[in-house]
C-alpha cells in the first residue's frame, strides 16, 4: 500500500515555454512526480486548468495536504479518493497531474508497470497518429492552411517501425514542401509540425503520394463565428451545409482515413450525417466531446461519431478517463489517446493509451516533449517481447 506523506508543485516550462504544473509527492516508499501539458485549441466544454491560477492550485495543494495522510492507495480505483479530496478546490491539470504521480507509486510499490495498474492483460498496441504539416492556432505564421494538423497513421503491427514510416516521410515531405512552397523555410509549428503557406488541399496532394493512411484535424470550432466558417487561405467564407460539402468531397477525393472535429463542438447533427456518408472514415470527436462521458453519450445516441479523443488533461480525472474509454469500446467506438500542443517531457500517456488499450495514439512525430511518449510505447513493445521469450 501507498501513504502520501507530503504533497508539493512547482511551475515549469512547457514546450512552447509557458508555465505548466508538475507535483510531487513523498510516499513511504520514495518521491514520485508528474507534470501536465498545456492546450491551446481548446473546447469550451472541457475544464478549467486550474481553479483560478496555476500559483492559487499550489498553495491549495500545501493546503490540503494532512487530508491525504490517513488515505492508503493500492489500486487504480483509489485515485477516486483523490478527487473526492480535492474536487471543486484545484483545475484539471492539477488533478491529473497528482493523479498520475500516485498511480507511479502505486506501480512502484506493487513491482509492475503502470500500464499493468489499469490493466495487466492489456496487449494491444495503439497505432500512432502523426502531425506532419501544421497549421491554425499552432502556426505562427500569417500565411497558413486553416486546419490545424496533417497527420500520418502507419499500420505496421510495431510501434519502433511506425515511428520509423513517420520520420521517414516527415523528410520526405520537407523536400516537397521545399518544391511547392516559396515561402517555406523547413521552420516547425509548437507541435513541431512543418509550417508552410500552402493551402489545406495543396498539402493533401502531397500527402496523398505518401501510401499510407492519412487524416486531418480540421479544429473547426477555431474558425467557426457567427454561424460560418471563415477560411483564410484562401479567403472563403463557408455555411454549415457548405463545410459539409467542403470535408465530404476532401475525404472523397484524397482518401482521407481519419477527419477529426470537421464541424463546430456544438453540431452533433453535421457529424452525423458526415458518419452516415462516410461510414469507413474515422470521424474523430475531439472538442465535440472533450473527454466528458456525458457528451459521449450524446455523440452514440446520436450516430456522430465513430472515435473519441481522450485528453487526460481535459477532464483532470483519470477515473473519469477510464468511464470514458469503458463507454466508448462498449459501444465501438475507437479511442484516441492524444497529447496537447504544450507537452512536457512526461510520458504517462503512453502507458495510459496501452493500459486502456486505445486504438491510437497522437502525440506527434519529433521534438523531446512528443519522443518520450513514442519511445516509452516502444519500451513497452521490448517489454512485452521479452516476457513472450520467457
């Protein structure tokens, strides 16, 4: 059994260099600690990273500290005395960031891996979803495509040789960005995504030549206002029936595997009909239901969906996580583990996506704060081949 003795938090940087949480807490049988990441596309259903500020959260935390003391942690469940403790009192990355350092020391004490914490018979490895070319609120540039991410998912059954397809065409697709793109100056985004001035079906052309399953992250709720969406490159100001059009003609005519939030976070009836045109896409929910089981529920009753981004983060709730994942494999929905735009170098995603044995896993190609999540699936895989040798 785990006793938290002592519970602290600091601010550090994350990768776009802005102040996220990490916390640490001193159990009796060692110091364990975790951070959380940053969004910055956000929907507006998800919660609130901190209860009024990241500095307000810490002296809560000193605070209510001596509560923590007479709690004894031994199984993924007991992090549900954690939030009974401290909900209502700190945000969501505080949350998850303690939640995720007492399920370290609940691994720790019980000699196994965390991922075997939530499930020891997990065995599936999640396929890897790349962002390759970036754009909307990731990009900084004035030129830009307006959806946010262009993304690779190889299918090759090992996680070391996915990741090897994603760097490959990453630089592949650099020298074409080279080629097509004047302006582009092989310069990342702050999910180290290539940014170029090229237009959304501009770089479709070139990621169709990749063989292999492609997607987008459309993040259209960040040009949604007043009822339309306004596209900047080119400028064209399009109605919902319109956007429909729009995304059903880009999956028709590229292929595309995998379309993530084509529609505002409030319109379950445009995902729906976009599912039911399109039954073999992967119609990803992201901001349409940030990680909420109640709003998953919704998208089933409704058809919207056929997969669901899980952000830790979101909710702040690994127990909510875990009814989330629950609900959507009861219903067949595939689950999407997926990083945030300002990541640090923690990689419990990993072993939570393997734990939950999600489908995929988005966390990026490159950059330290995104490899250490890759790499730690890829650990697991050595893991899992070992103990198969025994």
């Amino acid at each position: 059994m785990v006793k938290i003795k002592e519970v602290s938090a600091k601010p550090i940087l994350d990768s776009r260099g802005e102040e996220t949480i990490l916390v640490r807490i001193k159990t009796d049988i060692g110091e364990f600690s975790a951070s959380a990441p940053n969004g910055k596309s956000k929907s507006k259903f998800e919660k609130s990273p901190y209860k009024k500020d990241l500095k307000g959260d810490i002296k809560v935390l000193k605070q209510l500290e001596e509560y923590f003391a007479d709690e004894v942690f031994e199984k993924f469940e007991d992090l549900k005395e954690i939030e009974d403790i401290l909900e209502g009192h700190v945000g969501a990355n505080t949350m998850f960031a303690l939640e995720a350092a007492t399920l370290k020391a609940i691994a720790t004490q019980n000699k196994k891996e965390i991922w075997e914490i939530i499930n020891h018979k997990a065995k599936k490895f999640p396929r890897f979803v790349g962002n390759c070319i970036g754009g909307g609120k990731h990009s900084n540039q004035d030129k830009k495509p307006t959806f946010q991410e262009f993304l690779l998912l190889p299918s090759k059954k090992s996680a070391k040789k996915n990741f090897e397809i994603m760097k490959k065409i990453k630089k592949e697709v650099e020298l074409e960005l080279q080629i097509k793109d004047s302006s582009f100056k092989s310069k990342k985004n702050d999910e180290n995504a290539w940014q170029t001035g090229l237009s959304e079906y501009e770089i479709l052309k070139i990621l169709q030549n990749t063989e292999i399953p492609i997607g987008v992250d459309v993040a259209a709720s960040s040009f949604f206002k007043r009822k339309r969406y306004l596209y900047e490159n080119p400028k064209i100001v399009r109605s919902t029936e319109e956007q429909f059009e729009y995304i059903s003609s880009l999956i028709s005519n590229f292929g595309i595997f995998y379309v993530e939030d084509p529609f505002n976070e409030e319109d379950f009836e445009s995902f729906s009909k976009l599912l039911k045109k399109h039954p073999s896409t992967l119609i990803v929910g992201d901001d349409l239901i940030a990680t909420n089981h109640k709003r998953l529920k919704k998208a089933i009753e409704m058809k919207s969906i056929n997969a669901v981004i899980v952000k830790p983060n979101q909710c702040g709730s690994l127990i909510e996580v875990k009814r989330v994942c629950e609900i959507a494999k009861a219903n067949k929905i595939r689950i999407v583990f997926s990083h945030r735009s300002g990541e640090t170098e923690e990689n419990i995603l990993a072993d939570l996506a393997f734990g939950f044995e999600a489908d995929f896993l988005k966390c990026g190609i490159d950059g330290k704060e995104r490899e250490t999540k890759i790499r730690r699936l890829i650990e697991i895989e050595k893991i899992l081949e070992k103990s198969k040798q025994k």
